[in-house]
C-alpha cells in the first residue's frame, strides 16, 4: 500500500513509471514529472485505464475513494468509463451523443468484437466530421 511519504519521494525517472496501490489503482508518474491517478479493471475480457485525476489535486485518500465508487459501478455491471462518457454528452443534442445512446442501447445484444467494430468506426470516421453538430441539422 502506498503512503503520501513514498509518493512525495519519488523523483521522476528517464521513462513513464508506475507506483500501485491496491486494487488495480496505480499512480503514474510521466518522465515529464506529471503524477496522475489511473484505475486498472477489466470489462468482458478487455483491460481498460479509468483517469482519476492528478496529484496532488487528487490526493491518495480521495483517489481511493473514486476507486471504490468505480468499483461499485462494475458490481453494478456499469463500466466507469461510459459512464463518464455518457454523462458528458447528457442532455446535449450532438450527433455523437444521440449515436453513443444508440450504441449504448444495442451494445448487450451484440458480440463483442462486433460492438468494439461499431464504436471504433464512429469514434473514427464519423464524430470527427459529424460528432459536434446538432442532430436537427443533419
């Protein structure tokens, strides 16, 4: 388990290195000396990074803290990261979030490699172009 000591001590090196805690939360420190929190997890087989913010904004208490609720999220069969996503374009009327409520909506019926097909084509070749214009203009 890390300490706020051990963190403070650690000077960055020549390349990205990566001091854990527990639970898949890690503190990444840049070789630029930029220090930020990531969560580590797994969502049907495929390993992903969840930012929880940079030290010292974020301190270690708290970073645990959004880890748990990360982590509730996943008992509760939500992954953290679309979740952020989704909350983002909440309410906005952007083709990219009427796509993302589409693609969200259709994602369980889906293979896997099927549904990760669909969402790398939009993110892309479509929201680029298209994502931040108004549903009603299209």
């Amino acid at each position: 388990m890390l300490t706020d000591s051990i963190i403070r001590k650690t000077q960055p090196k020549d390349s990205d290195s990566k001091l854990f805690d527990s639970g898949g939360l890690f503190l990444l420190i840049r070789a630029t000396g930029h220090r930020g929190w990531r969560f580590k997890y797994r969502v049907q087989g495929h390993e992903k990074l969840l930012s929880l913010g940079p030290y010292p904004t974020v301190s270690l208490a708290k970073a645990r803290l959004k880890l748990k609720r990360a982590k509730a999220l996943l008992l509760d069969g939500i992954d953290p990261s679309f979740k952020r996503k989704a909350e983002k374009y909440a309410g906005a009327d952007s083709f990219e979030a009427v796509a993302r409520e589409w693609y969200g909506s259709h994602e369980c019926r889906w293979a896997d490699s099927y549904s990760d097909h669909i969402i790398r084509r939009f993110e892309r070749d479509i929201f680029p172009w298209i994502g931040n214009r108004q549903i009603k203009k299209i």
